[in-house]
C-alpha cells in the first residue's frame, strides 16, 4: 500500500484494502506502512488487549490501536481517546453519514468510553477489553451509543478507499476474455478495472494498452494504493497486455486464467517479471 513523505503531519498516502478477511486471501503478508488503514487494521485483529497498549507486540487498548494504525500510516493522531475525541477534524454527527476509515467514538454526549475504526459494510474494528482483543464488530448493536466520529482521510484518500473496496467485492468473479463491458457476471483484466474506476466516476478505455495513457507515470517505487500497474503477456510481449489495481504490500488485485478475480504478487514470479509501468489517476 501507499506510503507518502508527509509535511506537516497530516496525509495519509493509503486506501482501504483487504476488507472481512484479516488477510490476503491465501497469502502471508505482514503489516507495515506501506499498507492502507483497513488493511493494517484487519492485521491486527486477534492480538490481545491490554491497558496502555499501543503497538502489536505488545498489545492494545482502544484508543492505542487507533493511535498505532494511523501514527504507521504518517498521520499525526494523538494517543488519548479524548484527544482523538476532540482532534481538529470534521465531526461526523449522524451515523448514516460515516464512511470507511472514520474513527468512531462511543459513550454518553461529549464522553468517548470506547472507539474504533469503521470499515465499511456496517463493522468496526477496535481493542475489547471484555474480548481481551482486537475485533470485528457488526455496527447495528453500537448506534444507541455512537456519539461522534472524526474523518481524518483526505477526499483523494476517500476515493483510493472505495476504489479497493469496489474491486475486492468483484473477488472469484470468472475471467473471460473479451469480456462485455457493462455487465459484471464476468471479465477480462482491463474491463474489470474498467468497471471499478466507473463505480467512481472516472472513465477509463476499454483495454489495457489504451488505459496505459491514461493518468500520469509513476515509477515503480513510488506505487501506492489505486495506482494502474501493467505488464506484458505471452500473446502481447513485448506491448501491454495486461492491467491491475495495485493494493499495496506488493500486491495487486486483477483478473486472470483460472479463479478470476483474484489478488496476486508483483514483487516475484511472472508478473514480477513481466512489469512495464505505472499509472496515477487519483492525485492529491
């Protein structure tokens, strides 16, 4: 995932990745900056809870998970649940209106007595002292005591959110070459990233060696979440053939062959060795 110099301490350089999985579907990767919030988050259900906790190896409490997730991913977030409470960012006051990455605080009007991270599809992730670890928790048992949450990612880093979070649910969709843009009962590599960038109101061409003049360069290094990654294929070598989103960590989700929609390496084996280049389209 994206991971950016940041003046001043306030940007994230992440979307929302691996959602509902606490993991890369099948693979072992572990949590570090590169990785967006709600990825490093799902890593980090399971460890244990602990008062004055603020770091894996050593445990959580609520608001030191909060602190460790966006302190790793270059934010400036105080330690305290009440100073997180009460942090200069927008206040989200009607729970219909959060979104994902927001921190959520629950308690009585103006105290904070417990807070977590929401994830999207109604689940927050926090430390339970009475689980005595870090959680899933379905948000419809928690709005009698929702009080508040605070927005701390950047529109541009909203949109990086809901591009992954868009792709992952299209996960085991069947691969079909040629596949007809428009419907999602099936795709190939270039309509599916097609499909997502839509659902969020960015057109894209149809195939890969087109959509590879779309955005600005970025350089291999520099990949965070949401950019396009392109590499060549048996039929296409030595021009693009083939797209993916990259998701961080060294990862992509793409459709290919066997299984469709799937997530897949590009630090190692073919696709490895098959880069080409990078595209930006969300820019800060």
């Amino acid at each position: 995932m994206m991971k950016r110099v940041v003046k001043q301490g306030i940007c994230l350089s992440a979307a929302f990745t691996i959602l509902f999985t606490g993991g890369w579907s099948g693979t072992a990767h572990g949590a570090s900056g590169d990785m967006d919030a709600i990825s490093l988050i799902r890593e980090m259900v399971g460890k244990e809870y602990a008062a004055d906790g603020e770091a894996p190896a050593k445990s959580f409490d609520a608001s030191g998970l909060v602190h460790y997730i966006y302190q790793t991913l270059d934010y400036e977030m105080p330690r305290y649940m009440n100073a997180q409470y009460r942090m200069d960012k927008p206040f989200i006051r009607n729970i219909s209106s959060i979104e994902p990455g927001d921190i959520l605080f629950f308690g009585s009007t103006g105290y904070s007595s417990f807070t977590g991270i929401y994830m999207g599809n109604n689940q927050f992730v926090m430390a339970s002292q009475g689980k005595d670890e870090v959680v899933t928790r379905s948000l419809t048992h928690y709005k009698d005591q929702f009080i508040g949450a605070r927005r701390v990612l950047s529109q541009s880093d909203r949109l990086r959110v809901n591009l992954i979070l868009d792709a992952r649910k299209y996960l085991g969709t069947p691969y079909v070459f040629g596949a007809k843009y428009g419907q999602t009962e099936t795709f190939d590599c270039s309509s599916f990233v097609k499909t997502v960038f839509a659902e969020n109101g960015i057109e894209l061409p149809r195939v890969s060696r087109n959509q590879a003049l779309e955005g600005t360069y970025v350089s291999r290094k520099d990949l965070q979440v949401g950019d396009l990654v392109f590499f060549t294929t048996k039929e296409t070598s030595p021009k693009i053939g083939h797209v993916g989103l990259y998701v961080g960590d060294g990862m992509m989700i793409h459709t290919y062959g066997d299984g469709g929609v799937k997530y897949s390496t590009i630090e190692s084996g073919w696709w490895n060795e098959h880069y080409v280049t990078a595209r930006r389209l969300v820019e800060e």
